[in-house]
C-alpha cells in the first residue's frame, strides 16, 4: 500500500528531493527509535552478583558494562516505548488515508485498476 502511495504522490508531486525526504523520514524515524537504546551501556548488577556467587575466581570487570537493552524504568525508555505504541497505531491509520487518496485519485481517472470500473 505504501509503494501504491509513494508512486501516486510522486505523479502528483513530482520527485522533488523535499518529497523523498519527508516520505523516508516515516522508515527512518521508527528504525532510529528503536535503535538508538541498544547502544547505550547497561548495568548489570543482579546478574554480576549472581555470577560473583558461582565464579569468585574469575575477574568479572571486563564484562561489567556493554550495549544491550536498557532499564525500562528510565524516561528514555518509557518514550520510547510510547513512541513505538504510537508508531504501531499510526501505521494502520495512515495506510487507511494513502489507500483511500490513491483510490479516489485511481476512480477520477477512471482506468482498468479503479474501484469503479472493477464494480461495473
């Protein structure tokens, strides 16, 4: 359905740059959002501790910190979180709005693929 949109809107608007940025801008967005925590570095206590307890042998330290998922007690975790529940109702809803413009752009024009001429 997206392609279906992005094919229409670029017949309409013309493949300017302003276009392609906005329209990739709805990929990059969600991609960057849920990227961005996993780069952080956690803080892995309860289970350096545990490890500790079964291994007091081993020098743990080096493993101490490293990208992973962060504590989802933080604000930017709840954001985030909130930002991919908003992304995850906003999909559907936009496909719903480019589906019904390509239509009714498709039915004035009235060829072969439109709703209109599929009915009759």
């Amino acid at each position: 359905m997206n392609t279906l949109y992005y094919k229409m809107a670029t017949v309409k608007n013309g493949n300017t740059r302003r276009f392609r940025i906005v329209h990739g801008i709805w990929y990059l967005l969600p991609i960057c959002v849920f990227i961005l925590p996993y780069t952080q570095p956690i803080d892995l206590d309860f289970v350096y501790q545990e490890t500790l307890s079964s291994h007091p042998d081993y020098d743990f330290s080096p493993y101490m910190k490293f990208g992973g998922i962060a504590n989802t007690h933080t604000i930017s975790a709840a954001l985030i979180n909130l930002i991919g529940m908003g992304s995850a109702a906003l999909a559907p809803c936009l496909g719903y709005r480019w589906r019904s413009q390509t239509l009714a752009t498709l039915d004035r024009f009235r060829n072969s693929l439109s709703a209109q001429t599929i009915m009759q």
